[in-house]
C-alpha cells in the first residue's frame, strides 16, 4: 500500500503532465497507462484538479494521533516496573498520557 506522500507525488506528477498537454486527456491515460497507473487513479487526479485546481488530497480530519517517542515508552515502563499494582487509569493521571490507547510490552 502506498503512502499519502506517494499518492500525492503521483497525483502531482498526473496534473502537471495533464496542464503541460492543454489538458488532454486522452493522451494523459494513455502516457501514465504505459507506466502502469490505473486508468482510476489517473481520473480521480484529473478529476479532483478540474473541481477544486488543485492535485492535493483534502487533509483528513479528526483528532491528530498521538506520537509514541522512545522517551514516553522508558518513562511508562519505568514507571509500571517501580509501582506495577497501578491501574492504567492512575499511572495515565500520574504520567498525563493516554495510555489507555497503548499497549505495553509484557
């Protein structure tokens, strides 16, 4: 699977070629179908530049993920090994992390 990174490289790639040939389409499948790119990933991006101008993807929305760093991940095991019977409630209260969304190693 790709990543949005690539998708979006490829997108950009489909609409500046499709700009750079008056915006024919044809010849836009047929010049990324050669390179083995779907004929619905090269509409979906000619589609969405001809609606919005645009090749980017709409951000997506929601809450931003939580980053786990090496730092949190030592700072909860140390914790859970210097006080185990905690509940996960209390050492989340203790460290201000969610930990409820993690699993710690056994």
């Amino acid at each position: 699977m790709s990543t949005l990174n690539e998708k979006q490289f490829r997108a950009t790639t489909i609409v500046n070629f499709y700009r750079e040939n008056n915006e024919d389409l044809s010849r836009t499948l047929k010049h990324f179908k050669n390179q083995n790119y779907s004929e619905s990933t090269i509409r979906r991006a000619v589609k969405r530049y001809t609606q919005t101008g645009s090749s980017k993807f709409k951000t997506i929305s929601g809450r931003k993920a939580d980053v786990m760093t090496h730092e949190k991940i030592k700072r909860m095991t140390k914790a859970f090994e210097k006080d185990p019977e905690t509940s996960m409630r209390e050492m989340a209260a203790k460290l201000s992390a969610d930990l409820l969304r993690y699993n710690i190693g056994n």
